[in-house]
C-alpha cells in the first residue's frame, strides 16, 4: 500500500502525516509551495478541486484521491481499521469530535490568523470575534478532557485534528490559561514519536509568538496566497 501525500507545513496538513506516522503506512511527500500557489494549477486541482493542502493519492487503491483533510484521516482510519474506534457508536463519538474541529477550531483559528496575523488592515472587530470564539471552542474541549483522556474513547483522529491546530494557539492569538486538561492533553499528544515525525513533514516549521522565531517569512507567504497571485 503506498499514497502521495500533497501537502505542506500548515496545521491541516500535518492532521495527515501525523495520522500517516502513527498507521505506520507507506507513503511519498510531494510538497506543495503555497506561496507560489503550486495548489492552483491544473494537475493539482484534478486531485483536489478545491486547490488547498492537504490531498492524498492512494495507489494501492486504484490511485483513489482524497481531499479535505477530515475526511482523509477518515479514509486512512476505515483503510486501515485503526484510530476511529470499532462500534457503531465509538466510531459517531469519533466523528462528533472530528467534526467539531472541522466545522468550528479549525475555521476560527484560521479566520483568528488572518485578522491577528496577515491582514493587512487592523479590524479589532474580526480579531476579537475569532479569538474569542476560539477560546469558546477550546473551552468545550477543555470540559471534555476534564474526564476523558483523549476527545473519544482512545486516542484518536479526533485527537489528531485538533492538536494540529489546538497547538498553534499563540499564533492565532488566543489564550489558554485555566485551561489545564486541555495543556495536559496537548504535551501528551506532542510527545508522541510519531506526532513528532508527522510534525516534521514536508519541513517542521515553529508557529508560535516567540520573539526568537523569525515570522516574517511565514507571514508573506500567507499574504501572497490570501491576495491569490504570487508575489516575490
Ligand atoms: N477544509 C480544508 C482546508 C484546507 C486549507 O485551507 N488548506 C490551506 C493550508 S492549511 C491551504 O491550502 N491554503 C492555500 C490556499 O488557500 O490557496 C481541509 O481541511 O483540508
């Protein structure tokens, strides 16, 4: 069994080299340069339509494409029978949890970082709205893993796609404190070797507001793809 990963150093798509480090499957990266919307041209828009990161081709299955990063951890976990629970409702728990992330976290956050981060106008509103209502989401989260080790039942891809982007919380701007099930469940995840290998493909890239991490960079090169036309 062997898959193309397309993909990039981006919080969607790691949810798929990580899930792919912890099957323990066979896989080839292909990276994708966003900055130079590498994911708009026709090749690629043919595996996902919708011209973002990540998709995967499976080859061990008549070349199958996947794109939408929920609903490839969702292949990769039917494919594979792990990460997703074995009953009926196990397996709807798991998908509660992945769709809360899919439907709320992950659009929040990434409004939170283009308002926080990359627009080029400062609108205090839009910050505020995504910030805050990220804070909200994680606070459910919080509530659920005051007794529950992982979001549903064992670890899980709904445990996956949420740490990929619940990690980037200072990027986005949005404040964790109090929120101690949630900090526990994120250092137990990160400690994973194979979160840690996942993390690292195509490249391992820092997401943090740390004054030792240059931010420049990754900031033009989201201006570049929210603008839509490659710049230098
Ligand atoms: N709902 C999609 C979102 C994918 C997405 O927004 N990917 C971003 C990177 S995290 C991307 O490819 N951006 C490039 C662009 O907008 O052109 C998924 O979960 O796969």
């Amino acid at each position: 069994m062997s898959i193309t990963l397309y993909t990039s150093p981006t919080p969607n798509g790691v949810k798929v080299s990580i899930a792919l480090e912890e099957l323990q499957m066979d896989y080839k990266v292909h990276a994708i340069d966003l900055g130079s919307l590498e994911q708009k041209q026709d090749w690629y828009l043919k595996i996902n339509p919708n011209g973002r990161i990540p998709a995967i081709v499976d080859h061990g299955n008549n070349d199958f494409a996947v794109f939408e990063s929920g609903a490839i951890l969702h292949y990769l976990a039917k494919r594979t029978g792990k990460l997703m629970g074995s009953s009926l409702e196990q397996e709807s728990e798991v998908m509660q949890w992945l769709m809360f992330q899919m439907g709320g976290v992950g659009p929040m956050m990434g409004q939170a970082n283009v308002f926080y981060r990359y627009a080029p106008e400062k609108i205090q509103y839009a910050i505020d709205r995504y910030q805050k209502e990220s804070r909200r989401l994680f606070e459910v989260l919080n509530a659920r893993l005051a007794d529950h080790e992982f979001l549903a039942g064992d670890y899980s891809i709904a445990d996956i796609a949420h740490f990929s982007w619940v990690r980037i919380y200072s990027w986005s701007g949005v404040d964790v404190s109090g929120l101690n099930h949630l900090t526990r469940w994120l250092a137990q995840i990160a400690d994973r070797p194979a979160v840690k290998r996942g993390l690292a493909v195509p490249v391992a890239k820092e997401y943090v507001d740390d004054k030792n991490v240059a931010k420049d960079a990754v900031v033009k090169a989201a201006q570049n793809m929210l603008v839509g036309s490659p710049k230098t």
